[in-house]
C-alpha cells in the first residue's frame, strides 16, 4: 500500500510504501493446513469406517473374553459372538420388515377411504375446516408417480454404499479381534515406551466408554419399544409387536429415529380412525421429547460422565458435521475426548490445578514399566502395560484409596 505525503509547501515529497512480508515457514504451515483439511474430509468415510470397527471392537471384545475364561478357545469365540449377533439382526429384520412393508401396502391400498375420513373429521370442527379442502384436493397417486427410476435407483446406490460400510467395518471389527495382540503390538510400537502406561490407560477407558455407550442405547432402545408396544396395544392398533420393534431398531438414529418410529405407527394407526391416529401421533412425539430431554442425558451422560448440557451440544454439533453418522458416533467420541484431556493430564487454558498425587504415581508407573519391559518386544510390553493400567483403574475404584497410594505390581516382578 502506498500514499503521497505533501511537504509543507504543498509540494508532493515521495511515496511511502509499506510492504507485508510472509514467510516460507508460514506459508508451508497454511499450505499443510488446508491439504490436511482437504485429506481430511476426502478420507472421512474410511475414518469412519474404522471408528466403527472400534466400536464393534470394544462392544464385542468383552464377550469373547468372557467366553475364553469359560474354556472356549479364541477363534471359536469369535465365531459364536458375531454369529449370535447376525441372528438376532436377521431375526429382528425377520420380525419387522414383512409385516411393516404389508401393512404400508395396506395403508397405501386404503389410502383413499383414510383421506375421506380425515376429512370428514376436519370439516367437523371449525377450526380445521379450512384444511379439509387441502385434504380432499391432495392426489397421493401423483405423488407416487413422480418417484421415478433416477431417483429410485439413487436411492439404491446409496444405500448399497452404507451397506458396504457396514460390512467392511464388521469385517475389520473381527481382524482386530482375531489378532488382537498383534494389532496392539503394533499400536505400542508407534508410540515411545514413556507413553506406554498412559495409552493403556487410554484403551481401558475407551472400551469403558463404549461398553457405557452400549448400555445407554439399549436401554433408551428397550424403553421407546416397550412403550410403543403399550401405545398401540391399549388403542388396539394392529401389529403392534413389529411396530414396536421398528421404534427400538430406530431409536438407535438420533434425530432421525423418532420420525421414522412415528410414521409406520402413525400410518398404521389411521385404519383405527383419526381419533387413534391422532393420539397415537401426539403420544410419540410427547415420548421423543421426554426421551431427548430427560432420559438421554441422564442415561448418557451417568454411563459416559458427561453433563447433560454436554449431551445435547454434542448430538448438535455432531448431526451438523457428520449428519445421522455424525450425531451417532458424537457422544462416544464427547466422551473419548473427556477422557484424553484428563489421562493425558492436559493442561486447560481455564484450569490451574495440579494433582502431585496422581504425577508420582504416574512416574512410579511408568519406571515399574521401563523396568519391567527392558529389551521386551512391543507385543510383551503392551501386556504389560495393560496389567499395569488395570491395576491402577482397579485402585482407583476402590474406595478409600489414595491413588498416591496405589502399588504398582506385575506378574512379572
């Protein structure tokens, strides 16, 4: 940028120039910046991919170790769990998707009795009147013409494509699993030895964090079943069970799940009347706002040590980023990054305090574990470092206990 300075006769005396200068080094940092940002997004459906086979991972894990203690060998417990998981998703698809794919037949089928009906019901009250005229004008055929082949072949190709996620994360789900010590050892091996106790610690909490997440699913899952199926039995709606299985297969979805539980049931209920259709609508969506209001933060954020205004903002930010896989994965992930802020014991820019006990015992760890994993390959050490972590989340939860206090033992020592 430049500028003219006039002397004091007026005269013009030169220009001064000012000149932004940007170094190689800053330049390098924002070309590195946007190019990891670009790789990021470009790679984000594979990242997911093995986030979800993480998940599977901790969720599963436990079962197989449960099986091995009760003298079942590896490979045969990997077997039965996957297995027993595909029959009960085959099973539930079995329960739900004919009766639920009849009936929307049905529902289509008597689709024009059901608009004269409501209707009927609108121009009964005054206040609803205006919108019977809409109703009756509303051609739900051409509607349904207007799906053409594009669209619905679109469709399919997406879902093939979620389909095909699934599936490779399921896979790479049972590679972790079948290998696990080698995947570990491998996992150690790109760490220094000084971080080894740290990132078991890390691995712990993580499965800790799923199994909770786990168990908080099924439980809002069991609970929106259970009262769908109460719902629809007591307004005598018919399959009632299927519909109610469809709401706990969905419940998992957030955002997104409670429509898709409210239509089938809302459709279904209309071959009832529009007084049971109406109630069985209003029911849902009453359930839904208990459900995101009450019972997911407290369920949630007891299970994941997060506080319910933590819940919501993220299942906010993770439907705005990620969208339904987003929000799905958002509060594990809250979660995991609670948990690496306190066991890497990173400072916050807020937060000045210190905790001498829990640094001692850190170094008291990790020179049991230098010492206990001289000339030990990655494989031992990180056994060894996961006996040392489980102790120390053992002591932990042990009431009473000073973690300053906790001895560090080994099988090995």
């Amino acid at each position: 940028m430049s500028e003219h300075e006039p002397n004091r006769d007026g005269a013009d005396r030169g220009t001064v120039v000012h000149r932004v200068e940007i170094s190689y080094r800053t330049i390098i940092a924002i070309a590195l910046t946007v190019g990891g940002i670009w790789l990021l997004n470009l790679l984000l459906p594979i990242l997911l991919v093995i986030v979800v086979a993480l998940i599977l991972v901790g969720t599963l894990e436990p079962a197989v170790r449960w099986l091995q203690q009760h003298r079942v060998n590896r490979a045969l417990s990997i077997a039965i769990v996957f297995i027993g998981c595909a029959i009960i998703a085959v099973g539930a698809g079995l329960i739900t998707i004919p009766s639920l794919v009849a009936q929307v037949g049905q529902t289509i089928n008597n689709l024009p009795a059901i608009q004269k009906s409501l209707a009927r019901t609108l121009e009964s009250h005054h206040l609803t009147a205006p919108l019977a005229g809409a109703i009756r004008a509303f051609k739900p055929e051409d509607r349904l013409r207007g799906l053409n082949v594009t669209a619905a072949l679109m469709a399919s190709l997406g879902a093939a494509e979620v389909i095909g996620y699934a599936a490779t994360s399921v896979v790479l789900a049972i590679y972790f699993i079948a290998d696990g010590e080698r995947t570990r050892g491998a996992l150690y091996a790109l760490f220094p030895r000084r971080f080894h106790v740290r990132l078991a610690r890390v691995l712990l909490n993580l499965e800790t964090i799923v199994g909770g997440y786990l168990r908080g699913q099924i439980i809002t899952s069991v609970a929106i079943g259970v009262f769908t199926f109460a719902l629809l039995a007591i307004t005598r709606v018919p399959n009632a069970l299927p519909l109610a299985a469809f709401a706990t297969l969905t419940d998992v979805i957030p955002f997104v799940g409670g429509l898709l539980a409210t239509t089938p049931a809302v459709l279904v209920a209309l071959s009832r009347g529009t007084v049971v259709a109406t109630i069985v609508l209003v029911a849902m969506i009453g359930y839904q706002e208990f459900e995101s209001r009450v019972i997911v933060p407290r369920v949630y954020g007891k299970a994941l040590r997060l506080s319910s205004a933590v819940v919501v903002i993220a299942l906010l930010v993770g439907g705005k980023v990620g969208g339904i896989i987003g929000a799905l994965l958002a509060l594990p992930i809250a979660a995991a990054l609670r948990m690496l802020v306190e066991e890497l014991r990173v400072d916050l820019p807020g937060d000045d305090t210190d905790d001498p006990h829990l640094r001692a015992r850190d170094a008291r760890a990790e020179r049991t574990y230098a010492r206990e994993t001289a000339g030990a390959s990655p494989e031992e050490a990180a056994a060894v470092a996961t006996e040392i972590a489980t102790e120390i989340r053992d002591a932990d939860a042990a009431a009473g206990k000073d973690p300053a206090e906790t001895p560090i033992n080994s099988s090995k020592s």
